[in-house]
C-alpha cells in the first residue's frame, strides 16, 4: 500500500452488509455501482475505458496495479465509465517508455475513486460465493448503516438502460484510428466494404480492426432505426458490446429485427444478446459475470479451445433460441453461450478485438469481411 495514501480513509460497503476497509488513493467522495471482478494481470487501461462497464465498480484481482501508467494509444473509448476502481496495491511510481501520466491522475481527471488496500481476495471471494452485489465506496462518512441503506436503495443493472449513456451523440466516421467528426459520405468507397457499427458503447480496437482489415467504418447512434442503417447503403452491420441489462433496450431489439436476413452482421458480447432477442430469445444475469482476459471458449465447429477476453453480466439462454440459431461457441468454465449463428449473421458473446487480452479470436474479423464480399457477388 502506498503510504502516501494512508490519511485518506476510506470504505467499501456492500449490501449484504460486508464492510472492507482500505485507503483513496485517487479521488474522494461517495460512489456507487454493482461491484465485480475482473482477473486480468494487466490491462487496466483498457479496462478503465471499456464503456461495458458503465455502472459498475470494479475490483482487480491482481495485487499490483499502475505499475506501468497510462498511455494515448490503449485506450478503448474517448473516457472512463466504470463508477470506482478497487486494487490490493496501488504503484505509485509506474515506469513505462509510452507512459504519459499516472493511473491516480487519470482517474482525478474524470472523477472516479480509486480504492486501495483492502483484501480483494477476500472481496472475490465474497462475490463468487454470493454474486455481484450493489456496493458503495465512501471517503465521507463512517456512518456503516448509512451507507448500506444507500447502497440497498440503489437501483442496480437490472431492468436500467445504460447504453445511451456510453452511445454515441451523432454519427462519425473512423479513419486513420481516430474518429473523424463531420458529414457522412454518401458515396461508397469502391475498394472497401462499408460497414456500419451500432454504437451500444462500442470498444476502439473494433473499429481498429475493421479498418485495418479494408473496411470504411461508419459508427451511428444506438437509437437509430432500421432505416438509418439501409440509407447508408452498408456491405454489413457490427453490433457493439455494450453496458447494462440487454432486456431493457427493445429500441435497438427492434432496429436489429430490421435488419437480420437482409445484410450480414456481426455482433459482439451485447450485440450477441440483442441478436438472441430479436428472434425470441431471452437473457439472463450471470451470478458474478465473466470478467477478465482468459476464458476458455470451445469453437464447436472446429474442436479448437480459444482464450478469450471478457465482460459480461448477462447471457443468452441457448433453449430459447433453439432451432432459431445454431450454438457455435461455448464457455468451458460454465458450459453458457458464447457464440450464435443464424442466416448470414454471425456473434460471440466475448471480445474478439482482445484489447486487453489473447487474440486467438481475431479470425472472426476476416470471417465477417468475407461474409460480406460473397453478399456483394451474388448482388452483382
């Protein structure tokens, strides 16, 4: 623990009442949000802008973390979403050539408690044995029953749309690994395929790879219709991971429904759990969510075993989808989905784009671009 850090009590409450103890050593107030885990030994960088994380709390399981800083070109959104981060230890006094500041800076830049010192084994331990739980981290108050009545009238995940808060606020285009804001072309790039990505709270290294596999990206608000999408004349439609509970976004259910059958998709982690709905399936909530960089995923097809990156909180159920699409992926952890296919559509609920994590699963990418040109032949 650093000791710089010491004065700055502070407190995690959780509301089954289990209180941790620790120190702030970025930030300070009150926040509140559904704690997690996450077991990656790094990147936290790209954990920390993961819009999938918007209304959580997340604890690394890791002990030490910031040894290394922050850097322009690992980050996965224009932001941090997350609502408080938690470590065993924080490092101080990080050490990387592409380093531009510290973690503690840049999360006082945007507001957010950093938490350190308490046991997170012991808080894992916690949450595998009785499941995510609402939690609320303080730097104001000992007042234990205060917090915990703050935390137990918390509205949670369930039931909250969360994706217009990380979506973004008009369309753009990703060019060059940036976003590029201004009018849309209207013409079709000859040589590329042009791809349009529903942005539920879409990661960078997504859009980074579609450009980087020959693809003109154009990124569009969640709330667009259908019909937003076909004007753009796309070659094929991402569904983008995302925050939140999947069965509070009919509106993007809907607009997806429009879609399916008529242009190939690709969906990824929420886009997965949208696809399942829109043809009449349902989700459910994971008792402590997948979250970290090395899942074991079975590709059915083939028989081959791929370490996966993951967040999430919410799966497909596989019965209710049954006969409507084809279970192409699963986790061996716990046997949920990991994968669908249906028409020329394709989805995983993990992160194929890794950032953090193996890339084992970046064949997807180059699957969906050809999808995509043998739809343009046959329409040719």
């Amino acid at each position: 623990m650093s000791l710089l850090n010491k004065n700055h009590r502070a407190l995690l409450v959780l509301e089954d009442g289990s209180l941790f103890e620790g120190f702030a050593f970025a930030g300070g107030g009150e926040t509140m949000g559904e704690v997690v885990f996450n077991t990656g030994m790094t990147g936290y960088q790209e954990v920390l802008t993961d819009p999938s994380y918007k209304g959580q709390i997340v604890a690394m399981t890791y002990p030490l973390i910031g040894n290394y800083g922050i850097n322009p070109e690992d980050m996965e959104s224009a932001g941090l979403h997350l609502e408080g981060f938690i470590v065993k230890e924080y490092q101080p006094h990080p050490s990387n050539w592409r380093m531009r500041q510290s973690l503690k800076s840049f999360l006082e830049d945007s507001g957010k408690i950093g938490l350190e010192g308490i046991d997170t084994r012991a808080l894992t331990r916690r949450l595998r044995i009785s499941g995510a739980m609402k939690g609320i981290i303080s730097t104001e108050t000992r007042d234990i029953a205060a917090l915990q009545e703050k935390v137990r009238a918390y509205p949670g995940l369930v039931g909250r749309d969360l994706v217009r808060e990380v979506s973004c606020a008009s369309p753009y285009l990703w060019k060059n690994g940036a976003p590029k804001r201004g009018k849309i072309p209207v013409r079709k790039p000859r040589k590329k395929l042009r791809v349009v990505v529903l942005d539920c709270g879409v990661k960078y290294n997504i859009l980074r790879l579609l450009e980087n596999n020959g693809c003109e990206v154009i990124v569009l608000p969640a709330v667009s219709s259908g019909s937003d999408i076909f004007a753009l004349q796309p070659d094929g439609v991402l569904l983008s991971n995302g925050p939140g509970d999947p069965s509070a976004l009919p509106y993007i259910v809907e607009t997806v429904r429009r879609i399916v059958g008529k242009l190939p998709v690709f969906g990824i982690c929420l886009g997965q759990q949208m696809l399942g709905q829109a043809v009449g399936g349902y989700t459910e909530k994971l008792k402590f969510g997948h979250h970290g960089i090395n899942q074991p995923v079975k590709n059915l097809r083939t028989g081959r075993i791929e370490i996966t990156s993951q967040n999430h909180g919410f799966v497909v159920v596989p019965a209710s989808v049954d006969k409507k699409a084809a279970n192409t992926h699963t986790n061996l952890n716990d046997n949920t989905s990991e994968g669908l296919q249906m028409f020329n559509t394709i989805s995983v609920q993990y992160h194929p784009e890794a950032a953090p994590g193996p890339h084992d699963s970046e064949y997807l990418f180059l699957q969906f671009v050809q999808m995509m040109k043998e739809q343009k032949e046959k329409a040719s």
